[in-house]
C-alpha cells in the first residue's frame, strides 16, 4: 500500500461489495477480527480499509465500539488532513453557490460530501458545525483551519450535541470557537428574514432541508387560511404569507418557539395575518375539529417519529394519526402538505399513512409534488441513509 502508515481494517470475504458499490460504511459484523481485532483500534483513528485478500478499498477512520466501526474517507489513500478537508470544502461550497444566491444554506452534507461525520451550516458569515463521528472529532483542528481558509467567517459554533455524538461515545457541547454570536442569527430565504437561535435552538438552528419544498408553496396559499404544526420558529407559516396567505396559525408545544415566530411576524410585516399558539398538534386538531375549525391548507412538517427501526410500527401509526387528524380540519378542496424526515419511514410508507387516514375518512387524495430535501442536502447515490427527507402536497377530495 502506498500512502500513510495506518492500522490495516481487514473485512471478512465479501463484505467488500457494499463499498465497491459506492457506500462508505463498514460495520462491525463485517470486519475480520482474527486479522483486525476491533478493541485494539483507536477511536477516532485513522485506518487503511482492506478487503479479504489484502487489497486496499481506502483510507478511513475507526471507532470499534460502535456498531458503524469504521467510515471510508478516500478511495486513493489519501489522509484526512487539512488539504483534503479543503479541498472537499470547495467542491462543497462551488454546488452551493450555484444554488443560492446568498450565503445562507447546509454547506456540508456528511458522507454526500465526502466528509462523513461532518455537518456545516452558513449563515452568512456565521458558521455553525457539527462534529457527529469520532473520527471527525480527531481531526477537529483541522476542519476549524479549513473552514477559516475557505469561507473566512466572522464566527464559528461548534454545536456538538446530537444524539449522533451520544451513539459514538463523545460528550454533547455547543462552543462559540472565536467571533461573536448574536442571540439571534438572521437567516434570509424567499426574499423574508428569519431569525432564530443557533446556539440554543434544534440542531443547528435552521432547517435549511426544507428550503426547496416551502419555496414549492406558492401556487396553493395566495388568499387561503393556512395551518402550520410544529412549526418551530415559523418558516413555512411565514413564507405561505410571504406568498400572499390571508391568514396564518402557526402552532408549536414550546413557549420560546412561539415567542420567536411572533418575532418573525412583525420582523416581515405579518403581524396582522400570522398567528403562534403554543400547543401540543394532537390536542389542537382534536380541539379544532371540536371547535369545526377549518383550513384551506394544513402543513404537517414533525419531528421524527420513527427514529430506530424497531420503533416503525408506532411511528407509521402516528404519522397515518396526525394526517388523519389534519385531513378533518382541511376545508373541502383542501391542500395538506406532509413531510416525514425519518428515514425509516420509506416514501411509501408515508403515502400509505397519507392514504390510510384519507380513506379511513372517505377521502382520497390527488398527489401534486412529491418532496424531497433541497439540494443543498444532496443524497449519495450509494448511500439510501442520506436519502432521509420525503413528503407530498396533496389534494383532498370527497371520495
């Protein structure tokens, strides 16, 4: 092997295939421990990943207590050094130029970028960051420098409490690494300033995944009453009102997400139309139908309900609850909009939920775009876990 001086990774006969195809994960089940034994690898250490016979797949990082023991970096052997991580930074940045006009988007994608473990969100000359693997942790400096180098922020955040970190064994922590952090960060996007909390908000503040799909509202909201649960700090409420919504409930369980959609209310001249109610989004559409309360569109965009694969059977049966519930409170001819972004929740199995509670109803319902992440969270071909966000606009309809 030509290259660095790494610690050999020998997989068991076959188990090369997955990686031959384009993925980049190793898992522990697949690795020769008579060869490689996994406890004497270091965590977070740099690894050659071999197939049965000795044959280099690449070079990568390791860490032998988790059940993803190791993560393909370079197929040429290269290190994970401040070069590489500059370099995959730059092609990262050139996509997202092209897509966006203004520095406000998901920078890096883990693994669709070449940088597994490695989450990087802009906010204009903000950079908020995620470590989520061992391996990337270890080469923390060098991602800082690299950062700086290319997109030479005023502030950086490393926002390190993920429950991706729990699984690898590292402690959760949010540092503001150098720069001053407002309280809150302004975000633009469809010519409307958001602002919100990066230090204290869900995951790196902003859900930069959904860009694309709330840009797809405009053709259904001008003039209509629309409904936005879970709606976090406001943006597809806000933005159905930026394309002309005549009014607007934004519904959130927590106190200070409803506090901050007010202020994006007023920060865009919308006070008078969008409405923040602090409430859990099963109770509300239970009161509302009760109330007969109706919206010509309901957005349903929740957290994830189904997080591990044995827990699909409840999660389905929330996700076909909460569209059924939302589908009693759309006004006839109604639009619903609903997004799953748990992977384990397959497009399919989100229609059926969608189906399911339509027909449970005697509804059905006409299909009018499919969603997906925007592009600035692109899928890796080989790697179906990054395809992870999936929804519809539908139309409901008397059967």
């Amino acid at each position: 092997m030509s290259g660095p001086e790494y610690p050999a990774l020998y997989l068991k006969r076959g188990e090369d295939k997955r990686l031959r195809a384009g993925h980049l994960w190793v898992f522990s089940n697949e690795v020769d421990t008579a060869k490689s034994p996994l406890p004497e690898f270091p965590v977070g250490g740099p690894v050659w990943i071999l197939d049965a016979s000795g044959k280099p797949l690449g070079t990568g990082y390791a860490n032998p207590s988790t059940l993803i023991c190791a993560r393909l970096v370079d197929r040429g052997g290269k290190p994970l050094d401040r070069s590489l991580i500059t370099h995959r930074l730059n092609v990262a940045l050139s996509l997202r130029e092209r897509l966006r006009h203004e520095p406000f988007y998901r920078l890096v994608f883990g693994e669709a970028d070449g940088l597994p473990g490695l989450v990087i969100d802009r906010f204009d000359d903000i950079v908020v960051a995620q470590l989520n693997t061992a391996g990337m942790q270890a080469v923390k400096d060098e991602v800082q420098a690299a950062i700086e180098k290319v997109l030479k922020p005023s502030a950086l955040v490393w926002k390190n409490d993920s429950s991706a970190r729990t699984l690898e064994g590292l402690p959760e922590q949010v540092d503001v690494v150098f720069g001053t952090v407002p309280e809150r960060v302004r975000v633009k996007e469809g010519g409307l300033d958001f602002e919100l909390d990066v230090l204290q908000g869900q995951k790196t503040g902003w859900f930069y995944d959904q860009h694309d799909n709330r840009d797809r509202l405009q053709p259904w909201v001008k003039g209509a009453k629309v409904l936005d649960l879970f709606s976090y700090v406001g943006a597809w409420g806000i933005r159905a009102a930026g394309f002309g919504a005549e009014d607007v409930t934004c519904v959130d369980a927590s106190s200070s997400a409803v506090a901050q959609i007010e202020a994006n209310a007023r920060l865009n001249g919308f006070a008078g139309r969008v409405h923040a109610v602090r409430a859990d989004a099963f109770e509300f559409l239970r009161d509302a139908r009760a109330e007969k309360r109706h919206w010509d569109v309901v957005v349903l965009d929740p957290p994830a309900f189904i997080k591990r694969r044995k827990d699909f059977k409840e999660g389905a049966l929330a996700y076909r609850r909460i569209n059924e519930m939302a589908m009693q409170v759309l006004a006839r001819d109604g639009i619903l909009v609903s997004a799953s972004c748990s992977h384990h929740m397959g497009r399919p199995a989100l229609l059926e939920a969608i189906q399911t509670g339509a027909r449970h109803l005697d509804r059905q319902v006409q299909v009018l775009c499919q969603l997906q992440q925007s592009a600035d969270h692109p899928v890796h071909a080989a790697i179906p876990e990054t395809d992870y966000l999936k929804g519809y606009i539908g139309r409901v309809l008397p059967a």
